[in-house]
C-alpha cells in the first residue's frame, strides 16, 4: 500500500478495498468501489481529502447515499457517517456534515425549535442536502441555513448563506466542487405540540404518497417549473412499468422502486427509457435528480 493510502487508513475508522456500495446507497444495489473510508472526525476528513488527492484518487464523498447510484468507481468513496456532531445554542444549530435530517428533526422538536418540519422524513445528511438543497412541500433548506464550512482542497473557510449559490436542487458545492464540513442552521422559537403535529402530518403526507416500503432514492426527475415529471409520466401510462425488478412506483409515478435484485444497469436503462418516452410524447427533456456515479 503506498504512504498516503495507509495514511488514510490512520485517519479513518474503517477503509476497505472493493466494497459493495449496494450496502451504503438507498436503492440497496451497486457496483463496487476501489477504496471505502470513515474518517474519524472532521479534521481527519479534511485529511483524507487531501492525501486522496496527492494520491490522484477520484474523490466521491457520501452522505447518506439516498440520492446516488453507483456503478464500478475507481476510486475513493469517503463516508461522512461518524461526522455527526450536533450542538443546539439558543434558536442556532450547528451541524456536522454527517448528522442526519432525521437526528436534526428530533433534536429541533426537543428544543421546540421550527423551520425545519418541511424536511422529517428526508433521508439525507447535512451534506448532501446542502449540496442538492434539499427540499419539499414549498420549503428548502437554503431557507433554515445561515452559514457553511466548506473545504476547497487548499483551505477550509466559512461561506454565508448568500454567497451559497442555492437555487432549486442546487448550490455552490455543487458547481464549485467544494467540499461540506459543518453547517449552522437559524431557526425560531416555537411551540413543541405544534413542531410536533407538523412533522407527525408531514410523514403522513410521505407515507400516503410515497413507495416507502421499498428501496429507492426519492424522485428520479427534477422537476421544471410547472412541470411535474411524475404527472407526465402517470399521464404516459408508465406506473408499474419495469425492467427486471427496477419499477416504476405503481404508487408514485416520479419513484423508481427496487422490487428485490434489481441491478443499477436495470435501473439505469429504465431512467433512459422514460425519458425518451417523455421526450417522443410531449418533448420535455426530463433531467435526473439522482446521480450516477462510476463506469
Ligand atoms: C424515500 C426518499 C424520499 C426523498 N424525499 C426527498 C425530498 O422530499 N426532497 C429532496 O430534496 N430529496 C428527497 N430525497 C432525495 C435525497 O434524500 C436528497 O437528495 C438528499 O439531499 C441526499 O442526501 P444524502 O446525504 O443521502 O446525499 P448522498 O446521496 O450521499 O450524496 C448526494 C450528493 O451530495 C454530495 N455530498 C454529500 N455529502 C457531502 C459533503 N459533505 N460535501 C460535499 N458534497 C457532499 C455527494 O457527493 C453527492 O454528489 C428522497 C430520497 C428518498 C430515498
């Protein structure tokens, strides 16, 4: 092993070779990727990233993995799940990278915090909902952020929420390839019973609409303005269509759900499928929201 990989393996808490990421994405199917990692703390992250890079390592750092596919990646896939530090002051939250939305909705209720409801039951972390800026029923999180920590591959430096670049699904990180470190939210004093009523209706909203009971990653599409992929593709008569055990949700016409061993190349040919029904029928050229990563 050359010096900087097993200096990476010092920084983390686990590194493995050849690892099934069918274990760490949503879909629960995968390909392999070259080296696996968990650094052990944000400083040790920031490690990692600049040793992958002295080793010419493509980078690919996971969130929670809920809205990634991954193919065979000749890289490194480094895991923020032990950065998962949390710390309520006053209205403000401060977040490491890695903490969950589910950890960050329980702690707000505690502190009988609102602004954050909109996001219960959004399996994400920090990181990644700050990349995409996540978001649902009319809220974003570009809404509840007052500041980032970001690392650029040379230094790590604060960015106000103005100078975050977010716009539907997308934010700076995104197209400066920034990395996330830590996040501070600015939410309001509230009342618990109310925070709590609105999450309870929230995950109800989920739940009935939603093909929760299988693997998937959320919306395949991003929607664009009026246009609702999910309406087109319903209005197309693709629900339940499938290749293999990759469907379109019966339930929910934007999903695509993994019935039981579908494979990313069934799940990938089903994405190109529907979009080029969509285009021939009504020509809207439906882009992903997910990513696919790798070769
Ligand atoms: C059942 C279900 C429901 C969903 N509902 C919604 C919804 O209502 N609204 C919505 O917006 N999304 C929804 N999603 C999609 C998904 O949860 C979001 O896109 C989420 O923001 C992805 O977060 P993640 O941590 O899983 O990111 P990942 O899938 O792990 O990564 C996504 C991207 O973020 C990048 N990233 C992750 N962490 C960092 C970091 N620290 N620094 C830099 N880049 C980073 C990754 O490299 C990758 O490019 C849903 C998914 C599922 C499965």
């Amino acid at each position: 092993m050359s010096e900087n990989l097993k200096k990476i393996e010092k920084c983390c808490l686990s590194f493995k070779k050849n690892e099934d990421m069918a274990l760490h994405c949503s879909f629960k199917c995968g390909g392999r990727a070259r080296f696996f990692c968990v650094p052990k703390n944000l400083s040790c992250f920031v490690k990692v990233l600049r040793y992958a890079a002295l080793e010419g390592l493509k980078v690919f750092v996971l969130g929670k993995g809920s809205n990634t596919l991954f193919k065979k990646f000749n890289g490194i896939v480094i895991s923020t799940q032990n950065l998962n530090k949390i710390k309520v002051k006053k209205n403000l939250v401060y977040a490491q990278c890695g903490v969950e939305f589910s950890k960050l909705s329980q702690l707000c209720l505690k502190s009988s915090l609102t602004g954050f409801e909109f996001a219960t039951g959004i399996p994400a972390s920090i990181g990644g909902g700050i990349y995409n800026n996540a978001g649902a029923y009319g809220k974003e999180l570009c809404d509840v952020v007052k500041k980032v920590k970001v690392f650029d591959g040379k230094k790590c430096f604060w960015l106000d929420k103005e100078d975050m670049g977010f716009g539907y699904r997308n934010s700076i990180i995104q197209k400066k390839q920034l990395f996330v470190l830590s996040a501070i939210l600015c939410l309001k004093n509230g009342d618990k019973v109310k925070i709590k009523n609105e999450m309870f209706d929230i995950l109800q909203k989920r739940r009935d609409k939603q093909p929760l009971n299988y693997p998937s990653a959320g919306s395949v599409f991003k929607r664009q303005g009026e246009i609702i992929p999910a309406k087109v593709i319903d209005n197309l008569g693709l629900k339940g269509f499938n290749i293999n055990d990759a469907q379109i949700s019966q339930k929910h016409a934007g999903f695509i759900v993994n019935k039981k061993n579908a494979k990313v190349y069934d799940i990938e040919k089903l994405i190109k499928l529907i979009q080029q029904k969509v285009f021939e029928k009504e020509g809207i050229i439906l882009e992903t929201e997910i990513e696919i990563i790798g070769e």
